[in-house]
C-alpha cells in the first residue's frame, strides 16, 4: 500500500516538474526535481527495513532458549 501512495505522489510530482520545464525559459529546474524525486523513489524501495539489533538479539535469544526448554524436554 505505502508503495502505491508513493508511487502515485512521485508520479504526480514529476508530472508537474515536467510541463512546468516545458513551459519556462529555463527548463533544468524541472529536470532536476523530476529525476530527484525518481531517484529518491528508488532508493526509498532498495533500502533495506533495519530493525533495531538489539531487539533482534534479544528475540533470537529467547528463541534459542526456548528451542533448548523443548529439547530439554524431549530427553527426559
């Protein structure tokens, strides 16, 4: 969803830059904002979602634990 709404804001935005550098003397301004915004498109969906490390460890420590309990467990 937030892709969508993205993508239709960047779309919007460059389409404006574009008829406004049609439509003006001096068309790099709107050149410039339409591949900015496209690049910044771009780079918002190549990074990748971090998550806070410590939380991470801390989920992957209880998840450990709770594996040996299990396995704990079995052998008795």
């Amino acid at each position: 969803m937030r892709f969508l709404i993205k993508l239709f804001i960047v779309s919007f935005i460059c389409v404006v830059a574009m008829f406004g550098a049609l439509g003006s003397d001096n068309e790099w301004p709107g050149l410039i904002v339409a591949i900015t915004v496209w690049v910044w498109f771009i780079h918002s969906l190549s990074k990748p979602k971090v998550r806070n490390t410590d939380k991470m460890i801390r989920e992957l420590e209880r998840k450990n634990e709770e594996l040996l309990r299990k396995l704990e467990r079995r052998v008795r």
